[in-house]
C-alpha cells in the first residue's frame, strides 16, 4: 500500500487573527470537517489589539493587551469547536493594529517579523500535516496588514515546498459585499454600495474567483462560530443579521485558485477536486 493512499484529505487554513478562522472560512472549515477531512487552522497573531471590556479600543482605559489576547485565545477554541476543526495551531505573533495606529513597531508584531521567517513556521505546520489544500487570504485586496503578511508568508511555505497540491484564497468581491449590505439593509443597516476604487478592487476579484463552495447545510454553524467571539461581536456587521439574513449573505464562499497540481478545470465547487471525494459523514 503506497503512503499516499493512506495520507487522510487535510485542508489548512492560514489566518491572522482569532475571529477570522470563522468570518472568513468558517463555512469552508465546517462543510469539509462534516464530510471527514482533517481541518486545521493556524492563527498567526494572538489578537491582542482587538476590542477590550465593553468594546474599548487599544491604548484607551480598560484596554490590557494580554487580557484581550487571553481572553480572544479562549473564544478561539470554542469558535474551532462550533467549526469542528482538528487542530489549531497558535503562531503567538502580536496584532499589528491598522495602518496609522503607529503600533507596528512593538516587539513581535506580527507585521515587524520577515515574511520568510513567518513563512518557515507555516512551511514546519505543512510539513507535520501535509495538506493537500492550503486557503488563506488574497494579498491583493485584502486592507489588514496583518491579513496581506499571513497571505504572503502562506504562499511562500506553499512555494518553497513539494507538498500543497492546491493553494486557495479567500475571495471578497462585489457580489459578497453585495448579498452582505442588502442583508443587512432587511434589518435596517444601510451602508453605500461600493464606488470608485473600491468597486473596481472588487470586481476584479470577483472576476478571479475559480470556486464557490455551498456552505449552507453548516452556515448555522458558522454563525455560532462568529459569536463565540463575543468580545468581538459589537465591532462585526455579520454580527448583526439574524438568522435568516445571515444565511442569505453567507450561504456560499468563493474562493481564487492560485495554485494547482492536479490539473483539474475550473469553476469548480469542491477544493478537493482531483485529490479524493470527501464523503459526509453519517453519524
Ligand atoms: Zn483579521
């Protein structure tokens, strides 16, 4: 029997901060573990720039960094719970906060560390795991930069290595943004529909995208994952939908294949496509 045969279909997502695993692919993470892949998630940062107590922001009263992380580490494994994930894996970095918060020179900022050197410890996870899919962020219209450093670091252990058949990143493009404001217009939330530069980033992503997957047998899974992150909550829009709203506008994840080995054509709604058939898992 070769090993290859034997290896179980792996996926990895790469993220930067607790909460993400879920806004982002919560859906991916949840449909993928109930048909019997191994999911693993890796937090880059130990979120300790995010909302405080009562929603205080970095550097006002109330506001204890290593509280915050403590506190966000603990929603983070109830949320990969919800999401039935295998194994977390914590990089331990800190938040580098947005641009112009002039925090990005702490000591072991997630942002101040060299994309190599962050790239290497994503390249040991793969090595211990071996994913067959790696998803992360896509560099190129993600704002956080925390979220373009993960991206980047995630690519460059993909590249410098034999073993990721399929690199995905997660893709935001106008139709999201799309289903999410007339969502949460239904609960009296109105936002201005994107223009100008910002429309146009997200039609070229929306153009990229190779691969939407229907989450919506898990997408009640997703939610409860988002609100584990209770510390977080009052700072997320998806936070704010009920139930059928939330389905709405978080029933499919597209994603941008960027990376590929197995040749297969796209659009495509699977990520495993061309390494096996993840089959549901009857419990
Ligand atoms: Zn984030």
């Amino acid at each position: 029997m070769s090993s290859a045969a034997a290896a179980p279909l792996t996926l990895m997502a790469v993220h930067a901060h607790p909460d993400d695993e879920s806004t982002s692919t919560g859906g991916l993470l949840a449909h993928y573990a109930l048909r019997g892949v191994r999911t693993i998630v890796v937090t880059c940062t130990d979120g300790d720039l995010g909302d405080g107590p009562g929603g205080v922001k970095p550097g006002q009263d109330g506001h204890d960094p290593r509280e915050v992380a403590a506190v966000r580490q603990g929603e983070l494994r109830r949320a990969c719970e919800h999401l039935g994930v295998s194994d977390l894996e914590l990089l331990g970095y800190h938040d580098s906060g947005m641009a112009g918060w002039g925090l990005q020179d702490r000591d072991n900022a997630f942002c101040g560390v060299p994309v190599e050197h962050a790239a290497s410890r994503i390249a040991l996870l793969i090595n211990r795991y071996q994913p067959q899919v790696v998803v992360t962020y896509d560099p190129d219209s993600t704002r956080h930069p925390d979220h373009v450093h993960a991206a980047r670091a995630t690519t460059l252990a993909v590249d410098a290595g034999q073993l990721v058949a399929k690199l995905y990143y997660k893709a935001h493009g106008s139709s999201y943004w799309q289903r999410l404001n007339q969502a949460l217009a239904e609960v009296g939330i109105q936002r201005a529909a994107p223009s100008g530069e910002t429309l146009r980033i997200l039609e070229t992503v929306e153009q990229r995208i190779t691969t939407i997957v229907d989450v919506s047998q898990v997408v009640d899974r997703k939610r409860t994952a988002l609100h584990a992150h209770a510390s977080q909550i009052g700072s997320s829009l998806a936070g704010k939908l009920p139930t059928s709203q939330y389905r709405y506008a978080f029933g499919t994840e597209a994603y941008i294949r960027t990376r590929d080995t197995t040749g297969t054509s796209t659009p495509e709604d699977d990520l495993f496509t061309g390494l096996g058939k993840p089959q549901l898992q009857l419990r």
